[in-house]
C-alpha cells in the first residue's frame, strides 16, 4: 500500500487500487457517495471490498447490512463488496493507540487485497490517526461538501467581502501533509476530488461564488472539483433497502412501478459523477447502466 506508515507494498505485488470518501464535516454525503460508488464498481464488474473507518456510526456498514436483508427477503442476487470495520483503539498511550490503529488497518486492508480489484474506505467526519492513514494510502480521495461556504470553510479561509481565497483551511493542510508523506514513500500521488452536492439547479450568487473559490483553490494546491449528487428524496429512501440508484432499474424502482423522471435524471448525474471521477483502472465506455 502507498503509505508512509503502512508499507505493504511489498507484500501484495497487484494491489488493489484505493479510494477514500473522506471530510472533516458530518452531513456532507460521505456514505451515500461511497455506497453509490461501490454499487457503480460492482455492477461493472469489479470486486470490489470497503473499510469503514467510523466505528460507531458506521453509516456505510449499516447501508451494506441493509442491503444484504435486503436479498435475503426478496430473494434478490443483487452484487454485494466484502465489507470490514476498523474500530479505534481503546488504549490510552497516544504512541501505542496509533501502534495499535496501524496494525488493525494493515490487517483490514490485506485481508481484502489479494480478493479485490478496488477497496473503498468511507473516514468518519473528524481528524483521527486511522482516517490519516487512509488519506495516505489513497489513490483517489473524494471530499464530498455542500454547495456552501460552511463547508468550504474545510478548504479554504475566504474573504467575506472579495470572496478571495486567503489560503487552505485545516483539512486542505491535513490532505497537504498526506500528498507529502505519499510522495516521500514511494513517489506516488493522491487524485484530490471535491464533489459537490447538493448543487442548486437554478443559477444564483453563492454557486458562482463557490465555484470560483474552488477554481482558485484548484490552480493553488491541485485538486479538481466536480458536480455530486442532487438534493433528491430518494436518496434517503434507498438507504433503508440497501439500494442504489443503480439498482432501481432491476428491481423495478421503489414501488415497483419502475423509474420515476427524477429516478431517470438521478441515475444521469451519477453516472456524469463515476466518468468525472476519472478512475484509471475503468474501460472507456463503462458505466452506461
């Protein structure tokens, strides 16, 4: 694994290839973006394995749990990933917990690598040991954020007045110091990808604005930033069943009277979504589901 402190490199010659959902901020999307992308990855064909890294709310867990009842009820054969959680540590000695959350990453990671082709890794909304490790060791690293300036605040110090950016805020810093540790363990680099949600369908001020503080971020410490997923209903309503959007199609939508307009256009700007991610490993030509 690319990692400055995790070095399996050696020890899985293919490894699979790492993608992190991670932000500081709770309510972002972290766990829908990430279900979306594994169900996406499935459906092409990937095996695909993820690490929840949020113990205790354990969102993406609870979405794959969901999921699994799901096919057992409804006697579905819907694709599922091999999913683990990687608890924190309950040792006291700051020195030894890191010890101990290294160790239970490494195991979690290399129980997935020699069985999967990609291995999605959902952090919880704070600044942990484990969720910096895995901000290390990704390949491709999704911060999904609200189309506003509270969760801008994460990247960018703003200027209230001229709206210039004044410099990266504490989490742009943390992915900063990852990208460092990344490219003085083995020359690699981590594709920083800021996924807007929740992006208004009507032109106004605070979008332009938003968007030209995420240009400007961009050319200054090089990530890209791309649309995410809308403010729809029916994501709530799939996390109940496990499902996707992807999934709508096969199962005959949510009340099997099939895909609604909105279903149509949700399942349009997830697969926008998936291509704009630029995955390296995805044939030209995926993700028409």
């Amino acid at each position: 694994m690319p990692n400055g402190d995790v070095k399996v490199e050696n020890t899985i010659p293919d490894r699979p290839y790492l993608i992190v959902l991670g932000n500081e901020k709770g309510g972002s999307g972290k766990s829908t973006t990430a279900m979306h992308i594994v169900v996406s990855l499935l459906s092409e064909g990937y095996k695909v394995g993820t690490i929840d890294l949020d113990a205790r709310q354990k969102s993406l867990t609870r979405y794959i749990e969901n999921r699994r009842k799901y096919c057992a009820d409804r006697g579905s054969d819907l694709p599922l990933p091999q999913e683990l959680v990687v608890p924190r540590s309950e040792l006291r000695s700051a020195d030894a917990a890191e010890a101990d959350e290294k160790q239970r990453f490494e195991e979690a990671y290399l129980k997935l690598a020699g069985n999967v082709d990609v291995v999605v890794i959902d952090c919880p909304g704070s600044d942990t040991y484990l969720s910096r490790l895995a901000h290390t060791a990704a390949d491709t690293l999704v911060t999904p954020v609200n189309d506003s300036f509270v969760d801008l605040d994460l990247l960018a110090r703003t200027d209230p007045v001229t709206y210039k950016v004044q410099g990266p805020s504490l989490y742009a810093e943390m992915v900063w110091k990852a990208r460092q540790r990344r490219a003085m363990a083995d020359g690699g680099k981590i594709d920083w990808v800021v996924l807007r949600n929740r992006v208004g369908t009507l032109h106004a001020k605070n979008k332009e604005r938003v968007e030209a503080v995420l240009s400007e971020l961009g050319n200054r410490i090089g990530l890209r930033y791309i649309p995410g997923l809308g403010e729809r209903v029916v994501y709530r309503e799939l996390f109940l069943r496990g499902l996707t959007l992807i999934d709508l199609k096969h199962e005959g939508g949510l009340d099997g009277k099939g895909l609604s307009m909105s279903n149509v256009a949700a399942r349009q700007e997830l697969r926008a979504l998936i291509n704009a991610l630029q995955l390296p490993f995805r044939s030209k030509g995926e993700g028409n589901a």
